[in-house]
C-alpha cells in the first residue's frame, strides 16, 4: 500500500511502516514476530523479500538471508541507559575512568586521576529535549564511540498520524563554536549518500550540552529498526562455554551485502573506516550499514582516524585508511561471526589463527584463504576493490553450499574460460588399453585448461579477438606490426609459446613482463604454472598454481590446475580433495570428475568411482565417455569380488550405450573376458552378460564373435590377422 503522506514515493512495509519517510501506517498494528538467527535453507528467497540487484551482488540467490522484523522504535529506548565501566574511557588521554574501587561503584561523572579532563557517562540530552527546534528526543537507544546515540520525532515532518523517527549521533563536542560549525560543514557531503544498504543522513544540527553550554554536534539519520550483527551474533547459544558463531552461509551473505555498500562509497572517493558487526543492522532481509560517523574522503589526512582494534587494519596507524583497509574490516568481522576467533583483539590482533586449531578453517579452504588474502599484512597484495572481494566470496559461497548439501551451483566465471577440453580421460576412450591412466600427461592438461579471459580494457584486447593463428612467432610479428602493446598482447604470445613447445621462450617472456609490471599479476603465476606442468616439473607448477588460488580463492579453475599438478607430482590426497570441490560445485568440470575417479579406482574403491561417472550429465559431450569408464571401474574388481550384479550392471550399461560397431565390439571383449574370468574362478550365474549366459561355452562363443567383429573393421592386414587368431585361441573346442 502507497504511504498516505503527501509527496512521499513510499510504501508501508508489513510491518506497516514506510519504507521511505519511516511514517507509520494509521490505524494498523505491525505484526509481532521473533527475531530469527539462524541461515535458511539455502534456496533463493521469496518474492516478498524485495531484494535487488543493487544489493548482495549473487548472494541472494544462494542463500537467503533470515528474517529480522523491524523493532517498534520507542521499544529500542534504554529504560536506564549506562555505560558498562569496561567501556568508561577518558576522552583526552584514554586512561580508564569511572572504575569501581573495592566495594565503591564507579563514578558515572567526574574527573580523570590522570589529565584531569571532566568525563561524565550519563546522557547529555534528556527525553523531551528539542534539537535545533525540530528533533524531539525520546531517550538514548546506544552507547558508541562518540558517546550517546538517541532516538527523536522529527516535529517538523511527523503529523497526527504518524511519525518520522531519526537517530542523532554525536560529531563532535567542542567548546569552540567555530570548530563545530566547520565539522558540520565538511561532512555535509554525507547527505548526497544514497544507497540501499547504507542509512539515510538527513541533516546535521547543533545543540548546547545542558551541563556546560558547549555547542555539540549531531547527525541525523533514518532510524533502521532491527539486530546489529554484534547482537545477532551474541544471541547464539552458548555450549561448553563457546559461543557458537553463525552458519558460514549467513555470514558469507552479510558481507555480499556490506561489500557493495562499501564499494559504492570507495566510488565517490569515500572510506568507511570503521566497519565492525555493530555497525551493520539486519531488518527484514537487508542489511544496512548504520554509522558513518568515521566516514571521510580518501584525500583527507586531516580529520581523525576512527577504528577498532581486532578489526583495523596494521598500517592505519601509520600509513591511514585506504580501499584495502575498509575490506581488511570486513574479512575481521567474517572471521568473528564465523567461529571462535578468541584473542581475535590481542593475540590475533592482526593475524589469523592456524586452521588446525580452527576446524572451519581447515574445512573451507576457499574461505581460509578469502580471509588470508582480504588481510594480508601488504595492503597492496589485498583485494584490489569491494566488488572484486565480492565476486570471489560470491565464489567460495557456491563451494561452501555445494559441500554442504552436494548440490551443483555452476556460474560463468569472468576470469576464466571454461575448460577448452577434458583430460585424463584415458578410461573413458575405448581404444585405450589402460582403465586408470598411467600418470597424466602434462601437455595434455595444458591444452585442456581454461584459461585467463582477455581484460577489454586492455588496449591489445580488440586485435587478440581478431587473430587466429596459434603460431607463437607469427602471432608476435602480426601483433607488433599492427601497433599492439600491453600485458594481454605479451600473455597471448606466452601462451603460443607454451602450446607450441617453446618453454624456455615462454619463461623468459614471463620474466620480461614480470619486470615490467608494478603490481602482482596472478595471471604470470598461471602461465608458469602451465609452463611448468607442461615441461614435467609438477612441484614448480604447483607452488603457481598454489598462488592463483591464493589470490582468487572463488575460482574453480585455479583448484583444478592445482589439482592436476598435485596428482602429477604423486600427492593424491591433495588432488582428490581439490577434484572434488570443483566437481562438486560445477559439473562442467569433467576433468574433475575424472580426477576423482581415477583416484578411487586406484584405491580400489570402485564403486566410489561410478558414483561419480554416473554424475557425468547425459547432456554432456562426455557422457558416453563416463559410462565406458564406469563399465571398465565395475570391472576391475578382482573375481572373487565380481558379483553377478556388476556383470548385470556392466551388460546394461553397454546395451544403453549406442556405440559404434568397432567400440562397442572393443568393450564386449573386455566385458566377456571379465565374465569368464568370473565364471572360471568357480562361479555360477543364471543371468546373461551381453546375451551371452554365464558360462564357459557361452562366454567363449561370445568372444570368438567379437574378435571376428574387430577383425572385418581391422585398419590393416596385420591387425586382422592377430585378431582372427585371438578368435580362434578363445573359441571353446568342438568336434566339428
């Protein structure tokens, strides 16, 4: 329903107040609800929710946020507000004040014992106090770093029958009057803010502290009804004396919310500075950020530094905020709300814990090295903006949900092509004589990597799409005589080099941009590592591979790379885990389904192995492939542990195939010979393999009929010959 009041765009929410103006709607009571804190189901949300692409950038569509209803605003007013003494700090030199001493409680007012400044605690502005003739104080609703935080009426908006509620939040408390006029001048520029998930400001105002007539200063914002982060987090139970923190999902959410609000302040050259839990309120199924009272211009190096310590980052202190630092807040308050990061303020203070000692950490790699990157201890070495933090934690949330319940969640990556091809899929190629593969070959994997797309901006990016040729010196010659220069022209010649061969030109040309480059580039890492896979050096190829998934944790390329260097170089455990997470979350990595299975199968665990071929979908282009290697999986078990059903099994799926002549002859063979090995062992079987019943006669006649098959498709006259032989070597003996 459209808000009543005149000239407002709005519409009464359900809890029926406007979502504009904060008017409530006459006459209706909004609904009581309580408050939920824990992730939902990780479906998408319902229509009602009102989410948009302006907010969340993916998350919503991964995992919905749980609903928060909106607090009645005069409820939210402290019925005595005080100020815990741990937080009583003097306001001059920050030595502890108002502290009890034996049996006598601390002073709420008084006089600091070290630099004699007066302190008082108690709310400056009483309930009924007008604020620049407008604002109608109800009471004190929080206690922040720049003191009291209040909620008023807005006398000159509200009407008989609604009312506009705003927050005042002190700027700053100086005598000088000419001081406070300039404060509330400079940070006008918070007014033209305008983003979903940042509180509105609507004015600054100025009033005289009752108690010393100082001109004191307030902005005035929206008032958000719902939970801080901080309370929703501390609303989680309590077990074994742990606080138990927030599903991973929901926490990854809230920072694909914050993310962008961030993002849109670092474009209009804005920090926020001193993001933490408390200062992100959910209501309903958005997320605001609700303070910027530290919020300054990224060329002020003027104004005072507002942080937290366990959240700021090191080098504020000495070298200022920066785009860096505000995502540094943010990965810190991940690694809060995610599990219990104890000394997070004084041990961790600019760390995080070793993931043996933090089982999240240790389970979600992704998430363990989203978080090492968004505070390396280099803010140059960072995420390079909020959106480019966003996407890839958009990414790890698409691994952690698919581990969670097994379910696919593919996206279109865009810093990598798809795989041009799969590899190590020896066991799925008929003609091929090994089940399993013996080694993968290098070059092989290098061809059929994804590679990085091209940066349109880069001014080479246009010719690239143009050029055909894959020949490294002729790609080079046409390049320079067409004027083209930049990283993706020299990347491009790199990446010749390496399919043609030429790796030692590879390398150089890889230390010639590295050179010429300022900033690390995760894309020379990658064509290292290529180079080093396809040159048989695994643990060279490894350690870059490593440092493109350091450095884009949300990518399923980079662990897939990792993974084939790491099962060239015989460390299968870290293999395996790595196919599995990139097969998990998109099935259009069939290599890794292959990984996967190959590894099992060299196991022995077989039917592991066809659990995951069969999860090749039929619309693939290698589905058949990963069936013919499922059939070769159920058929490498030893005879004594061959069963009747395998043999069933591997007839069905052979029948369902649909394979040439020449192949499904090829696998009818192996198929066979596995029966009668089976039948020879001392087995006995009513049922029939390939219409052939499960016996040495039978099973003879069978094979006799598929060699003669070969032999009439045999490429030579050689061939033919040895295979009319082995037809004749199998065949059972006879009178005629």
């Amino acid at each position: 329903m459209r808000c009543t009041r005149a000239g407002c765009p709005g519409s009464y929410d359900e809890d029926a107040y406007c979502d504009e103006c904060g008017h409530k709607q006459a006459g209706v009571t909004a609904p009581v609800t309580a408050p939920v804190t824990e992730a939902s189901t990780p479906s998408a949300p319902s229509s009602s929710s009102g989410r948009t692409t302006g907010r969340g950038r993916g998350a919503p569509v991964l995992a919905a946020l749980p609903v928060v209803p909106r607090r009645d605003p005069a409820a939210a007013v402290l019925p005595d507000p005080q100020v815990p003494e741990h937080r009583r700090f003097c306001g001059n030199c920050e030595q502890p004040v108002g502290r009890a001493r034996g049996d006598r409680p601390g002073l709420v007012e008084g006089f600091c014992t070290n630099c004699r400044t007066q302190y008082s605690f108690r709310p400056s502005l009483p309930p009924g106090a007008v604020v620049a003739g407008r604002y109608e104080v109800l009471g004190a609703i929080a206690y922040g770093g720049l003191g009291w935080i209040y909620l008023a009426r807005d006398r000159n908006v509200g009407d008989e029958v609604s009312d506009r509620w705003v927050v005042l939040k002190g700027l700053i408390d100086s005598g000088d009057p000419d001081a406070t006029a300039a404060a509330i001048t400079e940070r006008r520029f918070l007014v033209e803010v305008d983003h979903p998930s940042i509180v509105k400001i609507y004015d600054f105002a100025s009033h005289p502290d009752p108690r010393s007539g100082d001109r004191v200063g307030y902005i005035v914002m929206e008032y958000v009804g719902g939970l801080s982060l901080r309370d929703i987090f501390l609303a989680r139970p309590v077990t074994g004396g742990v606080r138990q923190p927030l599903p991973l999902p929901q926490v990854i959410a809230y920072a694909c919310e914050i993310l962008p609000a961030l993002g849109y302040l670092h474009e209009r050259e804005l920090l926020y500075c001193d993001f933490k839990p408390d200062n992100a309120l959910h209501t309903d199924q958005r997320v605001k950020l609700v303070d910027l009272g530290a919020v300054r211009r990224v060329d002020d190096d003027v104004s005072a530094v507002w942080g937290t310590v366990g959240y700021q980052a090191p080098e504020v202190a000495t070298a200022g905020p920066s785009v860096a630092s505000d995502l540094y807040t943010v990965a810190r308050a991940m690694a809060v709300l995610s599990f219990d990061f104890r000394g997070f303020t004084t041990t961790f203070v600019d760390r995080l814990p070793d993931p043996a000692t933090v089982p999240l950490l240790s389970q979600q790699e992704s998430y363990h090295r989203l978080l090492l990157r968004a505070t390396d201890p280099e803010p140059g070495r960072r995420f390079g903006s909020a959106a480019e933090m966003a996407e890839q934690l958009t990414g790890v949330l698409r691994q952690v949900l698919s581990a969670a319940d097994g379910q696919p969640r593919p996206a279109v990556s865009s810093q990598f092509t798809g795989e041009r091809k799969a590899f190590g899929t020896a066991a799925g190629v008929v003609t091929a004589v090994s089940t399993s593969g013996d080694g993968l070959d290098g070059a092989e994997v290098v061809a059929a990597l994804p590679v990085p797309t091209v940066d349109p901006a880069d001014p080479g990016a246009a010719l690239l799409a143009t050029m055909q040729t894959a020949d490294p010196e002729m790609l080079q010659a046409a390049l320079a005589s067409a004027g083209a220069d930049g990283v993706e022209v020299a990347l491009a010649v790199v990446r010749a080099r390496i399919a043609a061969g030429d790796l030692a030109g590879a390398a150089a040309d890889l230390d010639t941009i590295t050179d010429a480059i300022t900033d690390a580039d995760w894309r020379v890492d990658w064509y290292r590592g290529m180079a080093a896979l396809a040159g048989g050096r695994p643990a060279d190829a490894r350690a870059a591979f490593d440092a493109v998934y350091a450095a884009l944790p949300g990518e399923l390329a980079p662990q897939l790379a990792l993974a084939a260097a790491a099962e060239a170089g015989g460390d299968t455990d870290t293999a395996l885990r790595l196919y599995a997470a990139v097969w998990r979350t998109d099935h259009a990595f069939v290599s890794a389904a292959f990984g996967v299975a190959r590894i099992l199968a060299d196991r022995d665990d077989l039917a592991g192995a066809v659990a995951i071929l069969d999860a090749v979908p039929d619309s693939s282009s290698h589905s058949v492939p990963a069936q013919v290697a499922a059939v070769r999986a159920r058929l490498a078990a030893p005879a004594d542990r061959l069963a009747e059903a395998d043999l069933l099994d591997v007839s069905g799926r052979v029948e369902r195939l649909g394979l040439d002549v020449e192949r499904r002859a090829r696998l009818t063979v192996e198929a066979l010979r596995a029966a009668l090995t089976w039948v020879q062992a001392g087995n006995a079987g009513t049922a029939a393999v390939l219409t052939h019943r499960l016996s040495e006669r039978d099973l003879r006649l069978g094979l006799e009929r598929a060699f003669r098959v070969l032999a009439k498709v045999a490429p030579d006259r050689d061939t033919r010959i040895d295979l009319v032989d082995q037809a004749n070597r199998v065949r059972p003996r006879t009178w005629l």
